[in-house]
C-alpha cells in the first residue's frame, strides 16, 4: 500500500495533466475537426516543453 501511496504521490500532477489535456482535445475535436488538429499540436508541443525543463526522475535501484 505504501508503494501505491509513492507512486501515486509522484506522478499525480502528470496524471491530472493528462487527463485535463485528453479532455480539452476531445472538446475541441467536438466543435470543429481543424481547431481539434491544432490544439493537438498545442498539446503535443507544451507536453514537450515541458518534459525537455523538467526531465523524469531517476531512482536509484
């Protein structure tokens, strides 16, 4: 149980993160197919940016 606690606790804003975007993208693909593709693109490309300032987190073994 402690470890599900630990892993739930590190990566719980990535997980809200993706979900808050997957729900965006699906809104936007709803109103038109063309908005849809670019907040896509959007999407991908903040998640990018984000990953490049802050890279995952390595534990030791």
């Amino acid at each position: 149980m402690k470890k599900l606690r630990k892993i739930f606790r590190d990566y719980a804003e990535d997980f809200f993160i993706f979900i808050g975007l997957t729900l965006i993208n699906v809104a936007t693909f709803r109103l038109s197919v063309t908005a849809g593709l670019y907040m896509l693109g959007f999407s991908c490309l903040a998640i990018g940016i984000f990953t490049a300032l802050h890279p995952p987190k390595r534990y030791p073994p």
